[in-house]
C-alpha cells in the first residue's frame, strides 16, 4: 500500500500563529474546510490554534514548567474560511500547582469558539493505572489507507452511484491523498455488505499519524493529537443511527469537545483511535475516543457531544 503523499504537507503549518498583542494571535494560514463539510472549517484547527495560543502564554510566563492535561471546549458559530481567526488568551488561575487558561475564538467579531485549558506541574511518582489495551486489533501494516479503501470503493460500486456523488468520493480520495495525516480503518469488519450496503456500528476504530514528523517538543505533540481527535469523530455517532453523508444524514455538526492528556507520544509514529458511541436522542449524540500507542499505552481520552439530524423530506403542501 502507498504510504506516500504527493504534497507532503507539513501538520505544523496548521497550527501557526501570528501575535499581534498582549494575550492576542492570528491563524497565519488558511483554515481548513474539509469536502464533507458545507457550514464551515475544521473544528480540529481551531481547536489545536486555540491550544497554541493558551501555551504560548504558559511558556512566556513558566517556560515548560507546566504542562496541557486537559482543554474543555464549545463550538458556538461555524468558523469561515474566508477570513482568520483571533484568539483572546485570559488567564483564569495561577495557582502553584494548575494553572488555567481561557481562549476565546472570534471572526469579524462574533465569538465563534471558546476553550478552557488547564496546565498542570508533573508528579511521575504518583501510583498510575490504565485499562488494558485494546486486543484483537490489526497492526497498521496490515491495514489500508483510507484513501485506497474508498477507491476500491469506488472500483466497485462507480458504475452504481449516482455521477455527483462519483465526484465527491473523488475529491475525498484527493483531500486524503494530499493531507498532512494519514488514516488506516483498524476494524476487522467491513463498512459494507456483499450488496454494498451501509453496516451500522457504534463502535470503530482506525490508526492515525502525522506523515511528516512534528518534532518532539511535547506541547506541540499535544496541540496536533487536539487537531487528529476531531477527524471523523463524531460520525462514529451517525454511524450508530445508520445515518449516511450524502443519502439519509442531514446535519452532522459538534457543539462541544473534552480531551485528557496522560503520557508522552510521537504523532507521526501510528496511534490508535478508538471511538465508541453510547447513546444518541433529539437530534444530538455523544462520542467517548481513546488513544493508544503501538505499544499499548493509553495516552489520551477525547469526549463529545454533537448535532446528529436525519435527514426529512421537504413537507408536502
């Protein structure tokens, strides 16, 4: 299987900033809009610009003395991609051992976003525990990129889609090709039937990297993992309703989005992110996302909650 990219874009670029105050920074380059998605950007570069924002102004103040164990977040308006974002950094509590900090988000100034992060000092001698890691999971060797799956997808089934829904399959194939992180489907079972129809799961896991390595400063590892959380996180949901883009799902939307960080890890080595759907009602359902290493360490937890709506035939009149 391919493993290359034909840009080779670097995840970083993402997350640049640029300071135009005390407190105060601007997303640097254009913000994503994924094909799959018609009401704004990527929630995931936002959230990881929102991270780099309240860490810059921990390490002005602290250096790495402390350290992200957590964001809380809520998506208010969709971000445009058509202007940048400013990100108003307020520290909230400085205490010895956790510090805190609020982002809030805006554009033509409307709050589009805000974030609370909470910095902590490391205490490695506490005791530790962890569930034990996932089993029965197929090494990413031994899986397929997400953009060769849905071009054998494509192979398959071309001749019975619908020709717009062709060109969206193509676009997706050439948004994964040229992405900065590249994605394996780690379940065994197949997303469709011998008919090529839609099999619903609540549960779906698949592994993740960034193609080109980011470095190693640890702040920066975290801030990218904030960006990977948000890929295909929330459709775990839709999966679970058997709602699908482009047929049954009318509005796939978050509205808010939690992450706890425990051990270091290298984002452009393979991690596991495993994703489970508990429950789904009025139009809204929530995610729980774990992320493993290859090594089976469980390094972070993600949770959120989104708007999960079907879609309704336009009322007769």
């Amino acid at each position: 299987m391919n493993e290359g990219n034909t840009k080779k874009e670097y995840i970083g670029t993402s997350l640049d900033l640029e300071k135009i105050d005390k407190y105060i920074y601007r997303s640097k380059q254009p913000l994503w809009q994924p094909v799959s998605s018609s009401i704004g950007v990527f929630g995931g570069q936002v959230i990881s610009q929102a991270i780099q924002a309240a860490t810059t102004v921990s390490e002005e103040k602290n250096g790495d003395k402390y350290s992200l164990h957590s964001f809380h977040c809520y998506f208010l308006l969709a971000g445009q991609a058509s202007m940048p974002v400013i990100y108003h950094v307020h520290p909230l509590r400085l205490g010895r051992s956790y510090q805190t900090y609020h982002v809030r988000a805006t554009q033509d100034g409307n709050n589009i976003f805000t974030l609370t992060a909470s910095f902590a000092l490391p205490e490695p001698t506490q005791p530790h525990f962890s569930i034990a890691p996932p089993v029965d999971v197929p090494p990413p060797n031994e899986c397929e990129l997400n953009e060769d799956r849905w071009q054998r997808f494509l192979d398959t089934y071309q001749a019975k889609l619908d020709k717009n829904l062709v060109e969206v399959i193509r676009a997706r194939i050439e948004e994964r090709r040229t992405s900065a992180l590249a994605l394996k489907d780690a379940s065994k079972r197949s997303k469709f039937d011998e008919k090529g129809h839609f099999i619903t799961s609540n549960q779906h896991s698949w592994w993740i990297k960034a193609r080109t390595s980011p470095g190693d400063k640890p702040s920066t590892q975290k801030a990218i993992l904030a960006y990977m959380s948000d890929l295909n996180f929330i459709h775990t949901v839709s999966h679970s309703l058997g709602l699908r883009q482009y047929f049954n799902l009318g509005m796939l939307s978050s509205i808010d989005h939690s992450m706890w960080f425990y051990d270091d890890f290298d984002t452009s080595e393979w991690l596991l992110y495993k994703t489970f759907c508990p429950r789904a009602r009025h139009g809204r359902g929530n995610v729980n996302g774990e992320f493993w290493t290859q090594d089976g360490r469980l390094v972070a937890l993600t949770a959120q909650q989104g708007l999960v709506r079907e879609k309704r035939p336009e009322a007769r009149l």
